[in-house]
C-alpha cells in the first residue's frame, strides 16, 4: 500500500494555500476600498448636481432680472415715459394744468 500523502503536511501545498489566502485577502480588500470609494463619490456627485441644478435657477432669475433692468432703462430713455413716471411719482403737472386730489383715491 502506498503511503498516504496529507495536504497539509506537504510544505508546498502550504505555502501556495497561505499565497491564495493572501491574495484573496488583498483582493477583497482592494475591492472594498474601491466599493467605499465609488459610494463616497456617488453621493458627492449627487450633491454636486443638486447645487448645480440650484445656480443654474438662480442664473436663469438673474438673467431675468437684467433683462427687466435693460427695458426699464429702455424706457427710461424714453421721454414721455420720463413725463409719466414725473406725473404719475410727483404729481408734476404742464403749464396751464390744475392736479387734483382726490382724498382716499391711489397714487
């Protein structure tokens, strides 16, 4: 009968069990670190579109409020629309005018 080899007693099959298991091990680590990693950035980038998402709102608020400026200046180069606001603000009148007020009535 042939002498029975155990695997474990055979300083080869050791060492190449104690290499797998090192290998695993720094696999399983690596492979955690990346895991940790992509989580962490998944929920920066998500962040990052949330506030790029809110300047691109207030971008769009401000670009509407220039553009209101740009025709209120518009119009404020405008002559009769100088006379209203100076009537209609101050109560400034033409030659030859009388201005009433009405008590209780809105400006």
């Amino acid at each position: 009968m042939e002498p029975s080899k155990n695997r474990t007693t055979n300083p080869t099959m050791k060492r190449k069990k104690r290499t797998l298991k090192l290998v695993l091990a720094a696999v399983a680590f690596i492979s955690i670190s990346a895991g940790v990693t992509i989580f962490d950035q998944v929920g920066k980038y998500k962040e990052k579109a949330a506030q790029l998402q809110e300047l691109e709102a207030k971008l769009a608020d401000v670009r509407k409020s220039n553009e209101e400026a740009k025709k209120e200046l518009a119009r404020l180069n405008d002559p009769e629309y100088r006379e209203e606001i100076a009537r209609r603000d101050l109560q400034v009148a033409k030659e030859g005018e009388t201005v009433f007020q009405v008590p209780g009535a809105k400006r």
